[in-house]
C-alpha cells in the first residue's frame, strides 16, 4: 500500500489535513475515494450518478452447489 499516494490524494482531492487522511481508517478512505471519483466522473464527463448496468438474472447451474 504506498502510503504517501493515500495522503497526497487525501490531503490534495478530499480536502483533509496530513494528520487526518493518516489516522483515517483505510475502509473510509477508500469509500470517500470512491465517492470522489464519482463526482468527478460526474464533473467532467458529465454523466449521471450510480448508473449501473442491471444484472441479468442467472440460471441455476450444477457448478453453483
């Protein structure tokens, strides 16, 4: 895990201070990031929130026993 992209992207796109983004649990820092990057996808392509392809439902198979 290289520690100082987590800081930089911390402190540089969220807005945290150094001190923060380190005591930060790395679970809330990656859904921050993950929300983050949906707003600048949002931002510059401009495309809708959460659009998501819907799952097709599957047919049961032996393999999945």
């Amino acid at each position: 895990m290289d520690v100082s992209w987590l800081i930089y992207i911390g402190m540089a796109k969220l807005g945290y201070t150094e001190k923060e983004v380190y005591l930060m649990q790395v679970g809330k820092w990656m859904d921050l990031f993950e929300t983050y990057k949906q707003v600048y996808n949002f931002e510059t392509a401009r495309q809708f929130y959460g659009k998501k392809e819907e799952e097709k439902p599957r047919k049961a198979s032996a393999m999945d026993l």
